[in-house]
C-alpha cells in the first residue's frame, strides 16, 4: 500500500489549517460593563414555562424545586469535594445573564 498520497494529503491540511489559524483580526475594547451578580433577563415568551426560572436542579440531590429562593447556592471554584456557601438561593425568576464581551471592529 503506497502511503504517499495519504501523507502528502494529511501535509497539506495540516498545513493550510496552521496558515489559516494565523490570520490577524484587529479588535478595540469599546468599554466595560459592570452587571451584579444576580442579573437576570426573562426568558422568551415562546420558551415555555420551564424556562420562567433557572437553578431549579441545582441542589445537592438534582431534584426539581420549584419554590423561589428556597435553596442555598453554593459555589465549587477550588475544589469540587469542598462546596462553599455563595450567599446566594435558587433557583431565581427568569434566567442568569452570563459574562459579556464586545469588541468594536478596527478597519484594516
């Protein structure tokens, strides 16, 4: 079996994809935006009840909860065996809005 073609083949995409992951785009920081922690946006209209709350399975068993603000939130930056009290409660009206980044196009 001549493996040639297939190295060659292998060469090439390799290569191509090595060139394409070096193209430069220029991008400037527009501004910051500073969002408490607790932000949240309503789900949309067309999403269906169960999207009215987030953090209804984020307790200890994964059970469904249902009642507002009824279970500590906990946190697990450092260590996942080592759940930390967060001082917040779940699960909370509407959904989390997660971090944002934008960046303003520089013209080239």
């Amino acid at each position: 079996m001549n493996l040639r073609p297939l190295t060659l083949a292998i060469a090439l995409t390799l290569g191509t994809s090595a060139a394409l992951a070096q193209t430069e785009v220029g991008a400037t920081l527009a501004g910051h935006a500073y969002l408490a922690a607790d932000t949240t946006v309503s789900a949309p209209r067309d999403a269906g009840p169960l999207f009215a709350t987030s953090g209804k399975f984020a307790n200890g068993k994964r059970q469904r909860v249902t009642e507002l603000g009824s279970v500590p939130a906990n946190t697990f930056v450092g260590d996942p065996k080592q759940p930390r009290a967060s001082g917040g409660f779940l699960p909370v009206k509407g959904q989390s809005v997660q971090g944002l980044s934008r960046s303003a196009r520089t013209s080239s």
